[in-house]
C-alpha cells in the first residue's frame, strides 16, 4: 500500500464553490485510476483540512500525481485555492488496527 496525507488551509478569498466542483470531479476522476484504494477528507475547527489516499502501489500514486486533469487542477489549486499546503507520502505504512466485534 502507499499512502498520501494532504494537509492544507484555503485561501481567505477563495472561490469555495469552484473548489467544491474541482474536488468532486477530482475524486471521481480518482476512483477510476489503476490501484485506487480509497480517499477521505476531514476539516478541523480552525480550517485545516486533512485529506488521505490509499494506492495500491507507489507507482499508481505516481501515475495519479501526472495525470493530465489533476496536473490542472493542482495548479488552479496554488493559483487561485490555497494558502498553505503539505503532502506526506509513505510506502508500506505500519498499520495498526482494532475492530471491537473482530477482537475476541
């Protein structure tokens, strides 16, 4: 498995309703690529936003990060959506975890 964590905060004046439409054709567009696992996106309080994606591969992730539509659409998110922004990447991530009915 590889494993991104995007951690950013948004512009102040940023156009929330053009973000909302690039992020929802992003992650469609994502749930079709090769090696697609999962995505999710959580918002703190403060603005911060959190959002992980699950790959099979490091080079499905890779292939992601080109293609063509995103590339886009990461530059309309420096140019015009974010403020600040962070990517952690991670192959083979230690995995820990508990499920209360599984666990006996």
């Amino acid at each position: 498995m590889y494993l991104n964590v995007f951690r950013s905060r948004k512009r102040a004046n940023f156009d929330g309703e053009a973000y909302a439409a690039d992020a929802a054709r992003m992650q469609a567009l994502a749930r079709t690529q090769k090696g697609f696992i999962s995505f999710r996106t959580y918002a703190a309080e403060d603005g911060e936003t959190l959002s992980m994606s699950e790959w099979q591969t490091e080079e499905h992730a890779r292939a992601w990060q080109r293609n063509a539509e995103h590339v886009a659409v990461q530059g309309k998110g420096r140019s015009e959506y974010y403020e600040t922004y962070t990517v952690y990447s991670c192959r083979e991530p230690q995995v820990r975890s508990f499920n209360r009915k599984g666990n006996r």
